[in-house]
C-alpha cells in the first residue's frame, strides 16, 4: 500500500511503502533427534548408577559399611577385622577386581566359629521367602552355624550365585562405560559445533536420577522385603539365590549391610541428580 502526503510547507511527501518485516531466520536446534536425545538421558542414569555401584563394593566403603556404618547392635559373622577382610574379598570379586580364588579360597578364621555362633543366636527367623529359619540352641558351635574353623568359606551353590552377581556387576560396568563415551562423544560433537544440545539431555537424566530415587526409596521404606525379593526373583534363576539364614553369605552380608547400601547409593544417586541437573541446566556464560 502506498501513499502521499503533503509537509508543513505544502510540498508533497514521498510515498510511503508497507513493507513486511521480515522473520529472524532459526538458528539450529538445541536438543538432539528425540530418539538420540532419550538415549544420552538414560545414559546419565546408567553411568550414575555404575559408578555408584562401583563404589559400594569398594574397599573404602565396606571398612565404613563395617564401621561407622554398622549399627551399634548389629551382629557380626566373626572377628571384626576378619568379616571385613573376607567381606572385601567376596566384593571384589563381583566387582571383577580378584579371582575366583578370591573367594573359592576363603576359610573361616580360627575363632569365626565363636562370633558365628553368637550370630545364629541373635539372628531372627527371615521374613524372606525361601531362607530357612537359623538352627539354633546346639552347645556345639560349628554344629548350630554349621561352620567348621578352617574350613572353606562359600559352598558350592554360594559360590555359583556369586559367578551370577559377578555377571551382572560386569554388565553394569560395561554399560556404565559405554554410556559415559557415548555422553562424552556427544558433548564433543556439541563443543565443535557451538551448540549446547546434549546439556538439555543432561538436564533431564538428572531428573530421571532423582525421580528414581525418590520412587525407589519409598518402595524400600513401606516394603523392603518385598522389593529385595522382587530384586533377585528378577535378576537371577529361581532356586539359585535363596539361602538358609545360617550360611556363611547371608551371616556375612545380613539385611543390615544390605539396607545400609541401599540408603548410601540412593543418597548418592539423589546428590547427583541434583547436581547434574544443575550445573547443566546452568545459563552459559556471557548470555
């Protein structure tokens, strides 16, 4: 549309043209292809959880674990120094840091049969289906334990559902390393392009991190059982990881030890979340 018009000296004006603003053209996308986008995001849980799980079978963690850690009235399956020696031994081998000697080769120490016993007293019978109440009220002690001082540690069947643990833990590794190259292949590719799209995929594992932990930790809260049952019925064969409640592997890693983990990796995994999900969903710097 045009027009004239006249100025305050009665000369005519030029014509004035509409002309269309003109729409600032899009500049690239800050977020990967959704399928890309929600791999990168669950590969911040998986890396989490790995590296997490790393550390609960560290030697660090089980000197606290049967330490400061240990409740105050908490039994233990022999000598304090010993239960932690064989407890870093059997961790370290799921955790694919020993052999298998590590544990094939484990014997009670020579007194175990006296803080064994004094555990098969004091544990109580199992809310878990499938582990048989401890035998308890012998006067012989290797007899109520079954526990005989020098003799190897794990049977047979407890070693073969700790070849099971080590196969999974192995798995988790593995894609615990894989998901860390495939975020750093990501934030590479992001940094020679000037963009900032794995950021938001971070943003959103953090969610995902703290949305799990909040959802598992109410689960472990109104029923731990069930869910340490549900746990194991899903990751191992069935008739393959219950043992009585005298075994040297149950004495060895009780309810207590396992709900301690528990309590460590879900605060791990919440902080985390957190942080992640802070620090990149954090404004770049200059804008």
């Amino acid at each position: 549309m045009t027009g004239t018009g006249t100025n305050a000296a009665g000369a005519s004006a030029p014509p004035r043209t509409m002309e269309r603003r003109a729409r600032p053209t899009p500049g690239p996308p800050n977020r990967w292809p959704l399928p890309v986008h929600v791999v990168l995001t669950v590969a911040v849980l998986v890396a989490l959880v790995a590296v997490n799980v790393w550390f609960v079978c560290s030697p660090l963690y089980l000197r606290l674990a049967y330490g400061p850690l240990r409740p105050p009235d908490a039994p233990l399956a022999g000598p304090p120094d010993w239960v932690a020696d064989a407890a870093d031994a059997t961790a370290g081998y799921v955790a694919a840091r020993r052999g298998r000697e590590a544990v094939a080769l484990l014997v009670d120490a020579p007194d175990a049969a006296v803080g064994a016993r004094a555990l098969a007293d004091r544990v109580p019978t199992p809310a878990v289906a499938g582990r048989a109440p401890a035998r308890i009220g012998s006067a012989d002690a290797g007899t109520a334990t079954g526990i005989v001082p020098g003799r190897t540690l794990f049977d047979q069947a407890e070693l073969d559902h700790l070849a099971d643990v080590r196969r999974i833990i192995e798995r988790l590794f593995a894609l615990g390393i894989a998901a860390l190259a495939g975020l750093a292949l990501a934030l590479a590719a992001d940094a020679a392009t000037g963009r900032r799209r794995t950021r938001a995929a971070l943003v959103h594992g953090g969610q995902l991190a703290v949305g799990l932990t909040v959802l598992v930790g109410v689960l472990v809260a109104v029923a731990w059982d069930g869910l340490f049952t549900a746990f194991h019925m899903l990751l191992f064969p069935p008739g393959t990881w219950q043992f009585p409640s005298d075994s040297r592997l149950i004495q060895l890693f009780p309810d207590w030890f396992w709900q301690s983990a528990a309590a460590v990796l879900a605060g791990l995994l919440l902080v985390e979340g957190l942080v992640v999900r802070r620090v990149a969903g954090r404004p770049r710097a200059g804008r």
